[in-house]
C-alpha cells in the first residue's frame, strides 16, 4: 500500500504544516480509510488562528478536518457490515463510553466524547485515516463524496430543525446564510416549512440562499436594531415565523431571533458566539418563546444519507472552491477571507473528483 499519509497539523495558534504521519493500523471495531473529501470548517479555521474553542484548547500538534468522505482500505477483525472498497461518510462524533447520554440517545452530549480535530483528537484531514466503523455510513451508488462530506454540517441543519420541531406548514427564520444558515434552510425545507426567511450582511451568499430555495431575503444592514429587523421579518413573511434558528452567535442576531418570533414559539442557537451574551429575556419570558441550544448532532447520518440518495436535498451548490490536500493552508486561507461557501480537499491523488 502507498506509504504517503500526507496530513494537515496545527502545531500552534497560528502554525499550521503539511507533513507525513504513519498510516494508522485499524483496531478490531475500526476501519481503515482513504480519505477522498474533506471539507474546511469555520472551527477549523479558528482553532488555526486563536489556538482554542472555549474551553477546548490546542495543547499538542492537531490534525484538523472533521467533514469528510472516504473509501474502506482495511477493516478491523470485528466488522461486518463494511469491506474494502465501499465508500463511506464519517460521523465524526464517536462516544468512548456507553453513559447516560449514550443510553438516552443524546450521545454528542457525552462528556468523554471522541471528537476529530477537537484537542486532543486528531481530525481527518490527511491521505489515510482510521475510525469506528460503527460510525461509517456507506453511501448509495448516486450519492458523491462530496456530498457525503457535506452530510456533516447537513447533520447540524437536521439536528437543529429537529430541536426547533420543525414540521410541515413551519414558517422558519434563518439568522446567517453561512454554511450552517444554508444548511438549516435545506433541512427545513426537506422537513416541510413552508416559508423559509433567511438574513445576511451578504448579498451574495443571500444569492446562494435564493439559489437553494430560500423564500425571502433579508439584507440586514450595520445600522438596524434588533427590534427594526424583527418588524422587517414580519413584513418580509406577513406573520412572526413559528421559528428561528440563529446561526451567527451575534448578539444582535440572537436579540432579532428572539423579537421576531411569534409567542409560543422556539428560538434555536446554533451559531457559538462569546460566553456572555446579553438578550431580552424577559420579552421571551413573558411570550412564552422557548430558547433552545444545539451541540453538533446525532442519529443524523442514516436521515441525511436518506435525504441525498432521493434528491429531496441539493448540498452540491455549496461546494465553491476545491484544492488538492497539497494546497491545504491556501485552501485554509480561502476559507479565513470568508470567500465562497464551502472549501473542499481533495486527499485522493488519483481522484480528485467531486
């Protein structure tokens, strides 16, 4: 087998390198694989450039990446449901333990959770990688790496359209037409909203937002209160919307989501802003308006897989840029100057193909 297992590390804040890591031998319950897509994330780029998430902090060389597709090379002594050559997406979420959490469910909640490119956890950017086969999801013949590697951030749009309930005839507000935004308005249009508003600073990633189906824009515009932004979502719509999912982690944007909602509806957090955050508590209080958070997703993949597989969901239009992995830290730079969508590596020498 090749020897190349060219990876993306973060050794600190700031340092990030190309270089070659030993291909990994798969355990009894692992898999071993060639990695094919690799998308960048927006927390890639900030563990890069700040050396931390929250309380999660870079205290060794990292590999980064966590939104990836690849092909089965090796399987360990225990699996049965893969082999080699089967083409997979990867959960990057694998509990260590079977808790509480695991038992309930609500696995990405448990504290001990192996997590790729979250310190101390090495991520997927690279030629060669191995992970829990149980958290391998083998892709239909009709389904791409591409969009196999993008069912990980569809996962946050489906878990947080799951959060918020919503259901067919919703009225849903989107907060941010980043990728996140963008896939919360695939998923709630998959899910049966109805009339999906979506708010940028950007006109052209509310272009893209159109592209994929959005029914209104809302250009939002430095000046605008919270409460002006609110009445402009009403007017856009013509009701307060059942839902908002709020993607930004701006505190502006949470005080907007919180105003527009209609009383007795749900406002969802997805975007990670500062600890602190100051937002009328009270207005939602007193309107009955549920404020509910989201952390990354579970028992996602088999619905997103479903999703792609019978085209109820387009993810490709989010692919915009693409770069061989040798090109990763320009492909990273892409990604910092906030140009595009989705930034996608491409790990296989010989298939550089979506």
């Amino acid at each position: 087998m090749d020897k190349d297992n060219l990876s993306v590390v973060l050794h600190s804040k700031g340092d990030l390198r190309l270089e070659q890591r030993p291909i990994p031998e798969p355990g009894p319950n692992d898999v071993l694989l060639q990695m094919h897509s690799v998308g960048i994330c927006g927390s890639d780029v900030h563990y890069w450039q700040n050396g931390r998430i929250g309380d999660y902090v870079l205290k060794q060389p990292m590999i980064l990446g966590h939104e990836a597709s690849g092909r089965v090379v090796k399987v360990g002594s225990a699996v049965t449901h893969l082999k080699a050559g089967d083409r997979v997406a990867v959960e990057p979420g694998v509990p260590r333990e079977v808790d509480e959490f695991f038992k309930s469910g609500h696995y990405n909640l448990s504290p001990s959770i192996f997590f790729c490119a979250t310190p101390p956890d090495d991520g997927n950017l690279c030629r060669y990688y191995k992970h829990n086969a149980s958290f391998c999801y083998k892709l239909p013949d009709n389904v791409t790496f591409e969009e196999g590697a993008l069912i990980e951030p569809l996962s946050v749009g489906i878990h947080a359209c799951r959060r918020a309930g919503v259901t067919l005839g919703s009225s849903v507000f989107v907060c941010g037409a980043g990728p996140i935004g963008l896939v919360s308005l695939l998923a709630a249009k998959a899910m049966g909203a109805s009339q999906v508003i979506i708010s940028d600073l950007s006109s052209d990633r509310l272009a893209k937002a159109k592209e994929i189906g959005a029914d209104f824009l809302l250009l939002v515009k430095k000046e605008d209160t919270p409460q002006d932004m609110a009445k402009k979502v009403e007017g856009l719509l013509g009701c307060m919307p059942q839902i908002s999912i709020e993607c930004t982690g701006v505190q502006n944007s949470i005080q907007t989501a919180i105003y527009a909602t209609r009383s007795g509806g749900v406002v969802v957090l997805v975007g990670l802003g500062p600890e602190m955050t100051t937002i009328p508590l009270l207005n939602a209080a007193l309107r009955e308006v549920d404020i509910r958070g989201v952390f990354r997703y579970c028992n996602t993949w088999p619905v997103a897989i479903a999703m792609l597989a019978s085209k109820k969901v387009n993810v490709k239009p989010l692919v915009t840029h693409r770069f061989p992995l040798e090109q990763a830290v320009q492909a990273f730079e892409t990604t910092r100057q906030g140009l595009g969508v989705k930034v996608m590596l491409k790990c296989d020498k010989n298939d550089q193909n979506p």
